[in-house]
C-alpha cells in the first residue's frame, strides 16, 4: 500500500483517536464539529463536517447536517480539529512525504500540548508511526523501541481508528527483530479489519511470517486465500499476483521447487516488468526455489534481478540481499558476498533480513 | 522517388555487380567514390543479367552455369566453358556473338584472385584485346553500348594496376615517370570510352533518335529495357566526372591541364547533381564538385556547394555523406580569409550533439568535432575582445564547451588525440576548470543519463587501455613482465574505481525516473549499468541485466546494445567456470543467443550469438547444429570466413580421428564433404592482409583434405595458386604465420601437406619426374627452415616426416590396381628417393630413403614381378651401405639403428639375388646377438630362398638344420651360429610374445621339408612335412589363428597333392 494512503489512514486514526481520548477525557471540548477529509475514489478528498459522535476500529460517524455517515478507516485521509496546533498539521504533511525525522522535529515543537487536548491522540500516534518508519528504514530507532512505542499506544488506544494501521506496523516491527511468531498474530488481526486492502495485506504478511515460521502448509494456505478472493479490481488482481509466487515459494520450501519454478517462470513470462514489487517477489520466490533444487548459480541470477534491477523494492531487496551475501560464499564468490552483506547491513540495518544473518 | 532508387537497388540483390567489382578495385583515392557511384546504378549484373536474358532467354542454362563459375571463383573452368561454346549448336547465335564480351568479362573478374601485378596486368590486357576485337565488330548500338561502357571500366581497372606496378620500390623515378604515363593513358582511354558509351546510349533512351528504343505497351520487356539503359546512362555519367578528376590528379599542381580538368570535372558534376538532386548519387556528385572547387583553390566556392547537403536531416541515410561533407568543408574553412567561427559552430553543433557512441569514436568524426572546438575557441576569443557585460562569462561557457570537446578527444587514442593536447595546451585550458562542474546534480532524468554516457565513455578508452594492458603482459619479455603487471594493476585499479562511480551514478539516474521517463532512455542506462559491471569484470551482473532487457523489453531501444554485452559475458562466465560443471554457463549462453538469433536475424548481434553458438557446437562436435547455427550468419559477418574456416577444421579432425578408429570410410564421406565446404568457405572469403592464423591453417587443411577426397589437382592449386597458399605464405614470412606461436608446427605441416601432395600427383602425371623435383625442393626447404630456425628437436622432427611420408607413399602404392600402375608408381618412386639419397648427407635421410626402396621393392617383388623388383634391391642396398658410411655418430641409438641398417641391406642384397652376401651380413650381425630372432628369421628365410633358387638342397637342411657352426659363448657347447626354423621352433613354442614367429618357422619347415622332398624326389620328406602339420593340428587345431591356419591349409592341400602325384 502505498505510504500516502497509509499514512493518510494513520492520520485520521490519530484524530479519531484524539476524539476517541476526548470521549474518556473530560476536559476534551466537545460539542465543537470537527473536519473530515474523506478520500475519494479518483483519489481526491471531500470534507465532511460535524460531531463525531462514534470511533471504532474500523471508521468514524459523523453527524453532519444530512444525519449520521459512517466513514471507514480506509477512506478517511484526515481528522482535523478545532485548535490543532499547526505543527500537527505540517507533521501530518511531513509523514505523508516520507520525511520522518522531520515528523518527529515538528511534534518536538509543540510546547505544551495540553493547550490542545483534542490533538494528543494524534500526536502520539503520529509519534508512534514516525518511530517505526524511521526503524523500518533503517534509521536511528532500533525496531525495539520503536515497537514499544507502538505497543503503548495501541494499549492506550484500543478502539482508534489507527488501530489496524498501527497494528500493521507493529507486525512488521516484531518481523523485524527476528520474531516471526509473535507477528504473525499481528496481521491476522488485520483480516478483520473490513477493509480489502488491510485483508489483502493482513493474509500476505501473514503468509510471509508463517514461511518465516517454517510453517510452509499454512503460509500457502494464507496466499491461497488472497487468491480465492473473488473480487477482481486492480489492486486484488495485483495481491493475487503476489500471492501467487509467495505460494510458490511456499510450495518450494516444502520440496515441490520444479512445479514451483514452472508457476513463477509463467508469471515472469506473461507479467509487465514494470510491475516492480511483482517482479521483486517473484525473482526472490524463484531464486529460493532454485536454492531448493540446489542451483546454486541459478539461485544468485534470481536474486541478483532483484539486487539490480528492483532494489527501490525494499523489502524484497534487503531479503534478496540477505541470500546473495550466503550464496555467494557457495560460489567462491566473497568480494560479492561482503558486498551484497554490507549493503544489507547498512541499508536495511532494522530489517528482519538484517537480523538473520 | 528516393523510394523507389532504393526499391531498385533492393531488388538488385546485395552482392556486388561483376563490372562494379572491377571498377571498385579502381583507383585507391577513389574506391569511395565509386562504391557510392555503384549504389546508384542498379546491380550490374541484375543488368547484364537482363540483357543476356533478353538477347538468349533460350540460353539460360548456359548462362547460369557460367555465372556460378565465376561466383565459385572458377574463373579458369568459365573462360574454357565459353571457348567451348564457341562451336556449341545448343546456344543461340545472338549468345554465340556476345562470348567475347562474356570471356573478357570472366578474365577481368579473375583478377580479384591475383596476387601478382603483372599477372593482373596481362591478364587485363588479354581482356582488352578481346574487347576491343569485339568492339570493332558489327553490332547492334545496345552491345556497341554496353562493350563500350564496359571497355570504359576495363581501361579504369587497369590504372590500378599500373599503379601498383609503378610504386615498387625497386624503379627508379624515371620509370616510375612511364608508367605514371601509362596510368594517365588508360585514363584517357577510359573517358573516351565512357564518353562514346554516353553518346551511344543516349541515342538509345531518346524517344525523338531514330535509333531510340520503342517502348512497345504490349511487351513489359522493352521497357524494362529502356529502364535499364536508363539506369545505364546515369551510371556513365557519374563515372565520367569521377576519370575527369582522376585524370586532373595526374599533372602537378598548378599544371594548366590539371586546371582545365577539374574545371571540367566541376561542370560535369553539377550537371549530375542538376539533373539528380534528390538522388544518392546527384548528392555525391555535388560532394565531389566541392572537393574539385576545393581543389582549383575555390574555397568559397566548395563551401557554397556543400550547403545542400548541410541542410539534409540528420537521419543514418545522410549521416556519412554529412560527414564527407564536413571534412572536405574544414579544409576550406581553415583557407578562407577569416576563419567563419560562426558559421563552424553553428553548422557542426547540432550534428556533434547527437553523435552516437561509435561514430563519437571515429576518426573523421573527431576531426569534426576537433574543428568544432577550435571554433568555439575562436568565439571565445572573439566574445572576449568585443567586451561587454557578459563578455567574460560567455567566453568562458564556450571556452569550456571548447575544452569538453578536447577532452573527449583525448581519450580517444588516435591520430587526433596529440592535436587536442597540443591545442590544450596552446590554449592554457586548464581541463578540470573550465568543464562543467561534475558535482552539479543533473537535474533530469535525461541530463543525468547524458552525463552517464560521457562516463561511460571514459571507462570505454580505459578498458581499451586495459586490455591492451593485458596482450602486452600476454607477449611481454620476462624482464619487461613485473613492469608491466604494475602498469596492469594500475589501470584496473582506475577503471574499477571509474566504473564505480559511474555506477552509483547510474543508480542515481534511475531514482530521476518517473512515469514520465522513456522506456528506451531507461533501458540506456540499465544498458550503461551492464556495460559498467562488464568493465569491473562481474559478468553475471552484466549478463543478468542483459538477459532481463533482451527476455522483458526486446523491441525497446538500448536492448540491443546490451545484448552483446550479455553475451560476451556469459562466454565470460563460461570459460571461467570449471570445466567440470560448465551446464549453468553453457545452458544460459546458448539460450541468450537463440533468443538473439530469433530476434533479430541477420543484424551484428545476431553474428556475434550465432557465431558463439557455432563455437559451442563445436566444441561438443555438434557439427549439424553448428552448420544450423553458421547459416544464420550475416553474409558480412566480420568473423565468418574464420568461423568456416573453424568448423571445417574440427569437422576434419573429427573425421581423422573417427577413421583412425576404423569407422566405415563411406559413412564419414558427408563428413568429409562438409570438411571441405567449409574449409572452402573459409579460404574463400579471407583476404591476404587481413589474414590470420586460423585461416591460414583452415586453408592448409584443405589441402590436405582435398588429397584424402583424391582431388589431387585441387589441393595442388590450393597448395601453390590460390590467393592464401601456404608454401606462399611461409616464404612470405605472413604475420598471420610468423606472429603464432604455432609458427613451426605450421610450417612442418606445409611442408608434409605439400610432399604428400606432390607425390599423390606423381602416378597422374605423364610427367613424374616434374613432381618428384618438386617433393624434393619442399624436403630440401624444410630441412633448410628446420635448420635455420635452430629447432632442437629438427632431426627428429624431419625423421618423423620422412616416416610419415614413407607411410603415404606405401600406402598409395597399395592402392594402384594394377601391376602395371604399380611399376610405374615404384620406378618414379625409384628416381624420387635416390635423388634424397643422392642429395643428402645425413644417415637417417639416407637410411629412410634405403628402407623406403626396400619395402617398395618387397611389395613388387611379392606382385610376382622380381625383375621390376631389382633395381629397387639394388638402390636400397647402395643406399643402406651409403647410410652405413655416412653413420650416426653422436646419436644414442646408433648401434641399434646400425644393426636395423644392416638387416635390412641383407634383406636387400637377398632381393636382389645376392643370397651369400646376404648370409654373409647375417651372420655378422648375429656374432654380436645370436638372439636377434628377427635376424634369425631372416637368415633362416634366406637360406631357404636361395635353396630355391639355385636347386641346392644343402641349403635346405641348413634352413631347417642350421648353418655355421661356432661356439655359444654363454654354453661353452659346439652350436650354429644361424639356428635354422627347427631351433626357432623350440625357442619359441610356447611363449605367447613369440607366437607369430613360432607359427612361421613351423610353417616354414614343413614347407623346406616338401621342397627339399621335391628336389630330391623324396617322398618320405614330403610326407614327413604333412605329418608336421598334422601334429601341429592335434597341438592346436586353431593354428595360431585366422591367417597361420589358412597357410597351413594350404600347404597341406599343396603336399597332399604332390604325394598323390
């Protein structure tokens, strides 16, 4: 999913979250009609105004002049309220660009945020997901610290509207310190979450702990399931896809790597390459299928698409990273081998590959 | 109508016409101009083709069989063909007329496969006195017109020629003077040609002349043929300018005629560009107007002409005349008054810009770019003195575009590389101030990707740099090697670093990618990136960027580019990976060529995978699928010829080698065939001065090849005639030789290909005697290199040779039918090798020849002709006793070999009906080793032969019983010093090493005892010699096997019969 959305939802869920607080909070100044900027399917926004009079996991209810409206997490780009302190706002900006040391620098420099009781929600899960994406990137924050964090405010927040994004990002942050285990029911939770994209995403990290795990009849099972879906818009289409050669992979792991290369080597055949994070997994998927065959040379050219030509794919890169700097040695090859581990290392420092090796 | 010359010329077919061949070996200044001229006339031989056609459509199989001869390069077979033809009733008169012109034209085309000027010459000028016999002669204006157009180039082929013959060295200057003359008369004769050829041929094409030709609207073929006149007349007149100039070219500068000519040849010019502007060759026509202006001193004038062709479209279709243009413009650029800074820059800055990164490279084109800098210098100059507010920094801006161009330059290594440092120089630039500041980031994907090229073009001049590195270190003397391993690692060092940079520069590039951004300009510089990874020698990411490009995005621009990279890389990867496992390199290589080769056949990329391919295949003796592969070569394939000439190599190795494994000759046959084709092929397409060593061998090979096929006078002409002859190119000293480390083993091979091929031809020939002088030179000349080329090992290696030769020519003796062919085969073979005997010193030489006449002498002997045999006897003893005289002294296998020596001069003197000195000689040998049982045998043999022969039954007994008594040394008994067949059959029996020579001298007794019963008329010894063989039966009733019983048999039939008579 893309950081815009995604961050858009974590913002709304912080506003929500804010107002989920001022409900619990007496001194929270109720009463007052918020905003909410509710995305639209051509990607622009529309605003609903009025009192949000119910936050839950999955959405808001706003009572605007037409009556009640339900607006889903998924759809709700921002909640913005009365007296928010303009460094939430430039955060909120900050996070959705990408820039998130600077989502920190901005929330640093509210003085006193009890001047604005209604925005502390937002704050902190503003925080909360700054940290973990500046972890997840390899930053300064070790995903420890970031995932405590995370913890914390999904403990104080258990009905935000952040819930399921913050969850997703705890998720990855325990995949990320090597526990596999204890992500795995992170992103099952996701499945609940009503919205098809978070499902789409719950079953596919899902899938990707279980295989972690070394639960290969279960992970396969998960990407199954994204391919039993029968919706068929572009985005299902697309995790169909993805689920596909992660199955693959699945089904490698468990001995069946000759029909597992055939069902990869047809989605590289047929696939537009221009499909980055597609091709990434499925050059990841054939190269550990190959790896199960034990060619070894063939394993590295798999791998070694996704190092030149996908490396803006992060994930599948630093994983592929992650095997080259161990097949490599198996081909005489260290100069390569030391390389494709420093850049791991440095790059992907936080990164559950990172961890393993 | 530029779509339909260029339908013309594609219909034409790609090859080159016959009379455009000789026209294009012309002049050398002017074999550009004439290859362009030939693009504009339409294939000349589609052309005479038409006209044959049109005169003898009845004719064709004729005609076809001749044009196949002279593209087979059987020029000799087509000349004899059409002499043969002159009394043929089968072709029809009007045919029969035009055989001259057919011959002359045949010799002319001969010439391309001469070496030897005066050989060219007389063979032209054979040519020319057919032609011009014919020219005189009645005929219609459509032939006058064409012989005369064709005496036209005839005449023009000719001043090359006599070009060559004057420049030797060897002439003084007033003889170079003649034939400079004659040059200049052939020149005149071929515009008179020409110019009748235009006259005779407008006529023709006019509707209005009286002799024009009708165009009749029911018969497509008249106008077919007015086209073809048509296309004819624009031919001459192109042609006609062109000898003008040339002609000019002959007198000294400022000689009047000069002046006149090019005057002359200005006109004519223009009048063709006039009348075909729009026409490749009216642009060329203008081009070499200019170049005339240029050379009458009109520089205005020549730069005024070019103008047209500046202002053409930058499409590929113009690009090289662009650049003639060009160059000829900067000559007259720099002799005009004021240098046109302006008008330079303006003109050459566009084209500059959008140079590709192999014309970027070309010389003529970094000429270009070189006068592109000196203008934007001269700007520079002239901005600064002019003053004004941005004075300073525009001059600035150009003296650094100025100093970008330089810089470009001087990584190229060339001619223009010392200018550009010298102008550097000159200018005070100092490169690292005044070019654009590297660390600026590009702000678009497309000004970054143009920055990566230009580093990528800095790494290309430091790979060349590198590999050049890499041949001197290969080639280095001991001594120069540490030196140059420091200037090695240097240079990696820096393109490791270089290539590293440009990487992360690449990388760089890629994140300014947007969804705006071209495919095309992504696959450059994920191109770029492979061709980074390759100058760090990390093929597998080289060929995996490749193989993503070619397999995702192969109709996209820049895939192409890296494909080649992909593919020399996994040949890389291949010959790096250990021999043992090479199935993932192997796999992976022959895939990413098929892929090539399907899609996009006949380009250079596709020669480069399917000569890969071809070379994979021949390295698993796949040779049907390398011949599947080579097919798929693009005719102009640099390689090819190398290529045929690889395949058929290992084809004809393969075939020696499965024969040597006694493979059924006719099942190789195919084999051999398609050895030849291509080693044919091979030898076809390679020239002498581009000529390597694989080529050279493949040619050799041939001959050799050709002798096993027993197409002795085809190896003899390859051998001796052909344009790469191997005697030729050893006496030639050829680099392609001379330069290989293979260089002796060549040479031994020549000269072993050679003698075999001479003495194969020796039993041909109603003139043996002129072969045999001719295998002996070769032996005197191999001795003669071994020795001066102080090879260590020469003696061993001429005996080897003299042993291979004394195999080949036994086994041709075995394969001469007839008793006759034989005789006559071993009466050459007689003068043949006393002549080495007689002209040699050496013992082993002398020896060889002595053993060699031995056993020609036993297989005669054994045909039933002891008289022929004789004389053979008796050489081969004089020249065993001469060998014996001559010894061996300083050889450790002397005693053996004086011993083997005087066996065999035994062996001879028996033959030749000497038996006691023969008996005489055994005996010596046997005083110093009683055990020699080869000598034994021998001796024993012996006494029985001469029993026979002089009905002595004494020596019977001796044969069996023994002879010379003497005392056993070791013994101490009384013993014979010859044991006879009785002893030998004791010594032997039993021990499987002497079975052979136990089964004879058993076979032998029984038949001394019969003769010895026959000439004594015992018939107790007769019967005693069939009980012998009938014990030897209840012994072993095999016999010692196939052959021995079949002896037997018959012995015993002979003595069974000769009891019941």
């Amino acid at each position: 999913m893309p950081i815009r959305i995604q961050t858009r939802l974590l913002l709304t869920l912080l506003l929500v979250g804010g107002i989920c607080h001022q409900l619990t909070c007496p001194t929270a100044a109720r009463g007052q009609d918020e905003t909410v900027y509710r995305l639209r399917a051509d990607g622009g926004t529309s605003k609903v105004s009025g009192k949000v009079t119910e936050i839950t996991p999955f959405g808001v209810t706003v009572q605007s002049n037409s009556g009640p409206l339900e607006i889903p997490f998924a759809e709700i780009d921002k909640v913005v309220t009365v007296n928010e302190p303009l460094e939430v706002g430039r955060a909120r900006d900050r996070l959705e660009t990408g820039r998130f040391d600077d989502v920190l620098a901005e929330l640093q420099k509210i003085t006193d945020p009890n001047k604005a009781p209604a925005a502390r929600n937002e704050i902190e899960f503003l925080t909360a997901a700054a940290t973990a994406q500046i972890s997840l990137r390899g930053g300064s924050v070790t995903a420890q610290d970031a995932g405590r964090t995370m913890v914390e405010y999904l403990k104080n927040n258990p009905t935000s509207y952040h819930f399921y994004p913050g969850t997703e990002l705890l998720g990855k942050l325990l995949l990320a310190v090597g526990r596999p285990e204890l992500a795995e029911p992170e992103f099952a939770k996701l499945i609940e979450s009503k919205s098809k994209a978070m499902i789409l995403r719950g079953y596919f990290s899902r899938g990707e702990s279980l295989i972690e795990m070394g639960k290969f009849a279960d992970a396969a099972t998960a990407f199954q399931a994204i391919q039993s879906m029968e919706a068929n818009d572009d985005l299902t289409q697309s995790y169909k896809l993805l689920a596909k050669v992660r199955q693959a992979k699945a089904q490698a792991l468990q001995g069946q790597f000759a029909e597992a290369i055939q069902a990869i080597q047809d989605v590289i055949k047929v696939e537009s390459p221009d499909n980055e994070l597609l091709f990434a997994y499925a050059y990841n998927s054939l190269g550990t299928a190959q790896l199960q065959a034990n060619n070894l040379k063939e394993a590295a050219t798999a791998f070694l698409h996704t190092e030149l030509l996908y490396s803006s794919q992060s994930e599948p890169h630093a994983e592929a990273l992650y095997q080259l700097a161990l097949i490599w040695p198996q081909l005489e090859q260290t100069d390569r081998a030391s390389r494709a581990r420093n850049t791991l290392k440095t790059r992907y420092r936080n990164s559950f590959w990172a961890t393993k090796l | 109508m530029m779509l339909k010359w260029k339908q013309n010329n594609k219909s034409a077919g790609a090859s080159p016409p016959v009379a455009f061949s000789v026209v294009q070996r012309g002049h050398r200044k002017y074999i550009e101009e004439i290859r362009i001229v030939s693009k504009i006339a339409i294939n000349l031989t589609f052309m005479i083709g038409s006209f044959v056609s049109v005169i003898a459509a009845a004719d064709e199989p004729a005609e076809r069989f001749l044009q196949a001869l002279r593209d087979e390069g059987y020029f000799d077979i087509a000349v004899d063909y059409l002499s043969s033809l002159e009394n043929s009733d089968l072709i029809s008169d009007a045919f029969r007329q035009q055989l001259p012109f057919e011959k002359a034209e045949t010799m002319v085309a001969s010439v391309k496969t001469v070496r030897d000027p005066k050989i060219a010459d007389a063979r032209l000028n054979e040519a020319q006195k057919i032609l011009t016999e014919f020219a005189g002669k009645d005929q219609s204006l459509e032939s006058l017109a064409r012989t005369l157009r064709y005496q036209g180039n005839l005449y023009h082929s000719r001043v090359k020629v006599n070009d060559l013959l004057g420049a030797s060295d060897r002439l003084t200057a007033t003889e170079k003077e003649v034939f400079a003359d004659q040059s200049r008369e052939l020149l005149k004769n071929a515009l008179k040609s020409y110019m009748l050829a235009r006259e005779k041929v407008r006529q023709l094409i006019d509707p209005a002349s009286p002799e024009g030709l009708k165009i009749d609207p029911q018969d497509p073929a008249s106008l077919a043929k007015v086209k073809q006149f048509k296309t004819l007349y624009t031919d001459i007149r192109v042609r006609i300018p062109l000898v003008i100039e040339q002609l000019a070219d002959t007198y000294p500068d400022n000689h009047p005629q000069r002046i006149t000519d090019l005057t002359n040849a200005v006109s004519e010019y223009k009048d063709v560009y006039a009348d075909y502007s729009s026409f490749p060759a009216g642009l060329d026509a203008l081009l070499f107007a200019a170049r005339c202006s240029q050379k009458l001193g009109q520089h205005k004038e020549a730069v005024f002409l070019l103008e047209d062709i500046f202002n053409l479209n930058d499409s590929s279709t113009f690009r090289k005349l662009k650049r003639s243009a060009f160059l000829v413009a900067c000559d007259s650029w720099n002799k005009l008054e004021a240098y046109p800074a302006a008008e330079i820059s303006a003109r050459l800055e566009p084209v500059v810009a959008v140079l590709n990164r192999e014309e970027i490279r070309d010389p003529a084109w970094l000429r270009i770019q070189m006068e592109l800098a000196i203008a934007k210098h001269q700007l520079a100059v002239e901005v600064r003195a002019a003053g004004g507010a941005r004075s300073s920094s525009d001059s600035d801006d150009l003296d650094r575009q100025a100093a970008k161009l330089l810089r470009g330059i001087v990584r190229i290594p060339g001619d223009h590389r010392e200018r550009a440092e010298q102008l550097i120089s000159e200018w005070n630039i100092t490169i690292a101030a005044k070019t654009e500041p590297e660390s600026k980031a590009p702000a678009t994907f497309v000004d970054a990707k143009q920055r990566a090229q230009d580093l990528v073009l800095e790494i290309e001049t430091l790979l060349g740099e590198n590999s050049q590195l890499k041949r001197q270190l290969a080639s280095a003397a001991e001594s120069d090697k540490p030196s140059t391993k420091t200037l090695l690692a240097e240079s990696t060092e820096r393109l490791n670093e270089q290539a590293l940079a440009a990487l992360t520069f690449l990388d760089s590039t890629l994140d300014l990618a947007d969804d705006t951004t071209a495919r095309a300009d992504i696959n450059s510089v994920r191109s770029l990136q492979s061709f980074c990874y390759f100058a760090m020698g990390q093929y597998f990411e080289s060929a995996v960027i490749g193989e993503f490009l070619l397999e995702k995005y192969p109709t996209v621009d820049g895939t192409r580019a890296a494909t080649t990279l992909m593919i020399q890389s996994y040949l890389q990867l291949y010959d790096q990976a250990a021999e043992a496992d090479k199935s993932y390199e192997l796999g992976r290589l022959s895939r990413a060529c098929t892929a090539v080769v399907e899609r996009w056949p006949g380009s250079s990329e596709t020669g480069l995978a399917a000569s890969t391919l071809v070379r994979l295949a021949i390295t698993q003796k796949d040779f049907a699928t390398a011949e599947q592969y080579f097919a798929q070569l693009p005719e102009n394939y640099a390689g090819r010829s190398q290529l045929a000439s690889r395949l058929g190599q290992r084809m004809w190795f393969d075939y020696r080698a499965k024969l040597a494994n006694t493979v059924d000759r006719q099942i190789l046959d195919p084999q051999l065939k398609q050895a030849k084709v291509f080693l044919e092929l091979g030898a076809r397409e390679a020239t002498l001065d581009q000529l390597d060593y694989e080529t050279a061998l493949g040619c050799l090979l041939l001959v050799d090849a050709h002798l096993e096929a027993g197409e002795i006078e085809l190896a003899v002409q390859r051998l001796e005639n052909s344009e790469i002859a191997p005697l030729d190119l050893i006496k030639q000293k050829h680099p392609a030789i001379t330069q290989s480390p293979a260089a002796s083993l060549f040479r031994q091979e020549s000269y072993k290909i050679a003698i075999k091929a001479y003495l194969a031809s020796i039993h041909h020939s109603d003139n043996p005697q002129a072969w045999i002088d001719k295998a002996s030179g070769v032996i005197a000349a191999m001795r003669e290199d071994m020795e001066a080329n102080d090879d260590p090992q020469a003696r061993q290696r001429v005996t080897q040779i003299y042993g291979l030769i004394a195999t080949e020519l036994l086994a041709q003796f075995e394969a001469l039918s007839s008793a006759e062919e034989k005789a006559k085969f071993a009466n050459s073979l007689l003068s043949f090798l006393a002549s080495i005997e007689k002209d040699s010193n050496d013992a082993r030489i002398v020896l060889w020849a002595g053993s060699t006449l031995l056993n020609v002498a036993q297989s005669v002997n054994d045909l039933g002709q002891p008289n022929e045999a004789k004389p053979l006897y008796q050489q081969a003893v004089s020249a065993l006793s001469r060998a014996e005289t001559l010894g061996f002294a300083g050889d450790p296998q002397a005693p053996a070999m004086t011993t083997e020596l005087q066996r065999q001069r035994a062996l001879a003197q028996r033959g030749s009906g000497n038996f006691e000195g023969a008996i005489e000689q055994f005996a010596l040998i046997l005083e110093k080793n009683p055990r020699n049982l080869k000598v034994q045998l021998n001796a024993a043999e012996t006494l029985q032969a001469w029993g026979k022969s002089a009905g002595r039954s004494k020596l019977y007994t001796e044969a069996v019983m023994g002879a010379r008594p003497f005392t056993d040394p070791t013994t101490k008994r009384p013993s014979k010093l010859i044991w006879g067949w009785e002893k030998i059959c004791t010594a032997t029996r039993g021990n499987e090493k002497t079975q052979d020579a136990f089964y004879q001298s058993l076979y032998q007794l029984a038949e001394c005892r019969m003769e010895y019963g026959l000439l004594e008329q015992k018939k107790e010894a007769i019967a005693s010699a069939l009980q012998e063989i009938e014990n030897a039966e209840k012994r072993d009733p095999e016999l010692g096997g196939a052959i021995w019983k079949r002896k037997f048999l018959e012995l015993k039939n002979q003595i069974k019969q000769h009891l019941q008579q």
